[in-house]
C-alpha cells in the first residue's frame, strides 16, 4: 500500500478559565461548570494509511507516554470503523498529566483526524467514553463546558487572551484531588454575558468565578501556589490553575508583555515548562 501522510491535526492545550464542581452523580461522576478556552500551541499527529493501526511518539514530553492499546489515542481510532490501518505519530509537546487536556486533546484530534480523512462517522458521544474532555476538545473553540463534560455550549462573550502556561513538572492524583474536596456541590457560574468583553472586563468577570479544585491542589502540590505567586508577582492580571492541576495560566495585556515574562520566569525557574500563548 502507497503510504502517504493523509492529514495533519494539532491538538491544543485546553485551558480552565474556571472550574466549579456543582454535585456528584450516584455513579461517582462529579458534575461540573467550566469556560473552557484552547491555547494557540500543542501536540502535533499526523496520519498515515497502513495495513495495521499503529502509534508512534516522539517529542520534548514523548518518552512519559506509552503507546500500546491503554493510550487514548490508540482508542479513539478502534472507536471508528476503520476499514484500512493507519500509522499515527505523535509529537508530543505538551506535559503529561498537566491539566490541560493534553491526553484527552490528543484523543479528539485522533478523531478528527480519521473521521476527516477517511469519511467516517464520530462516536455518538462525541469521544466522553474516552474522557470527559475529549468533547470539548473535539472542536477546540471556547466553549462553556456542564454535567460530565456532555453539555457544551460555544461562547462568544470573550476576547482573544495573551497568557502564560507553566508546569513544574510536579504530578497530582485526579482521584486524590476529589477526594479532598470539602464541598461537591458549589454554585455553578450561572447566567452568561451576553454582550462580547474588553480585556479588563473579562479580567473584572473571571474573578468572580474560581476553581473549585485549586484549594485541595495546594494540599498537595505546594508548587501550584508557588507558580500562582510568581505570576502575580510579575504583573499577571489573573492568575489561576487550569483543570485539576497542576498547570497554572496568567493572563496580560498583550502577548509582547508575556512573553518579556516568560524571559525573566525561564531565568529564575529553568525547569519549569513555561510558554506564552494566544487563548480563544
């Protein structure tokens, strides 16, 4: 078979301007209230036809991932009729573990990837088998995410947003995160605005909104505060940690006055990930 690379998709960092934990369902799945918006940056996949299914991974992040049948992208193409195989590769730029839908990401792009090429239809649940970010990954646009990530609503109140992603490198559990969390059934955001935001109006509204994880993180990931601490300390207009941690974004003006930042934490922090992006 003529193998040639089919398509190209790149999976972009999801970023948690807010999360809100607003109840637990009996099946043990917590029901959540979140803006989700997606950075200009993340995992690159490209496709190519082949007799058998096969994934390689490469990359700054590749050697933490491994790419037998337990990775989601590895799933995501046997969730699809596929008729030939296909040979996907992976460059994975994005932290493991981080918060940032990276795993889930990868997922949806593996998705949209097959489906786009080779004319095949989505799951019918859009990928949540896979992971309750998988969804809203799909289409990568600023959206309002509710329930177990099933209920997904594009949001158009928001401007373009200049920040900075950091990763420490540190890893949480999930499982332990919710675990310490006092209150499973907070406020949710409640009614949207409805006219479109300047940068400092949208800074005035996301303060009002929180990430109900962020306090059981700080119990066990120190670094998390730490990073929020940095960034504040270098003009950031908001500061927060995206997700269940323990990636934290500032938001700034512009991106030139981020990435003048990214100089000067990449200075003291040189282990840290740090990347300055678009989000929207």
């Amino acid at each position: 078979m003529c193998s040639l690379v089919s398509s190209n998709e790149i999976a972009k960092a999801k970023v948690n301007l807010c999360l809100h934990v607003t109840g637990q369902r009996e099946d043990g799945y917590h029901l959540l209230d979140s803006l989700v918006v997606f950075a200009d940056y993340g995992d690159e996949l490209s496709f190519v036809e082949n007799d058998n299914l096969r994934l390689t991974i490469e990359g700054p992040f590749g050697n933490e991932l491994n790419n037998g049948k337990n990775n989601l992208i590895y799933k995501a193409a046997q969730m699809l009729d596929l008729e030939l195989g296909v040979d996907i590769n992976l460059i994975k730029n994005l932290p493991i573990s981080s918060g940032i839908g990276g795993g889930s990401a990868d997922a949806a792009a593996a998705l949209r990837g097959l489906v786009n090429h080779w004319n095949l239809a989505l799951p019918s649940d859009k990928g949540l088998a896979l992971g309750a970010d998988v969804p809203v990954c799909l289409s990568s646009n600023s959206q309002r995410m509710q329930g177990i990530g099933d209920i997904l609503t594009p949001i158009e109140f928001l401007p373009k947003l200049a920040a900075i992603l950091i990763n420490t490198g540190d890893g949480v559990s999930t499982q332990d995160i919710f675990h310490l969390l006092k209150n499973k059934n907070n406020k949710s955001i409640g009614k949207l605005p409805l006219n479109k935001m300047d940068f400092m109006g949208s800074i005035q509204y996301l303060r009002w909104l929180r990430n109900d994880l962020q306090e059981p993180v700080n119990k066990l990931l120190p670094s998390v505060q730490i990073v929020i601490n940095s960034l504040d300390g270098y003009g950031s207009s908001l500061s927060r940690m995206s997700g269940s941690g323990g990636t934290c974004f500032g938001l700034f003006k512009d991106f030139s006055e981020a990435c003048k930042v990214v100089k000067k934490l990449q200075e003291k922090n040189p282990s840290w990930w740090i990347k300055p992006v678009m989000l929207g």
